[in-house]
C-alpha cells in the first residue's frame, strides 16, 4: 500500500496491515503525526483496506 506522508511531500510505500505497524515499519513516531484514512481520522488500531486512500499528517504546535 502506499500513504501520503506530508513531512517529506510524497507517496511512502508499505506493507503493514495496521497503522501501528505501518508507523513502525516507516519509523514514524506515532505521537507527531495523525493517520487519516478516506478522509477520516483513523486509530493505531484501525487496519487498512485494499482500497483506502491513506495519509500521514503533521502535528505541529507552537506557542
């Protein structure tokens, strides 16, 4: 599967079948990014379909 990561602006390709594991596999922390999958906010639960549309946003705060 691949995922739109938008740190480094481009498609990621990976083969977990969760986001937890999909996070691992790509060296993600998974406290700085939300996973989204078909425009949804998903958990590091969720397992992925054949078919979603998956991208890893950016957290960023400031003060």
């Amino acid at each position: 599967m691949k995922a739109y990561y938008d740190r480094v602006g481009k498609e990621l390709s990976f083969k977990a079948k969760n986001v937890s594991e999909m996070l691992k596999e790509l060296k993600i922390m998974k406290n700085t990014v939300i996973v989204v999958a078909n425009n949804e906010i998903v958990n590091e639960d969720y397992k992925f379909k054949e078919k979603d549309k998956v991208k890893i946003l950016s957290v960023v705060s400031g003060g």
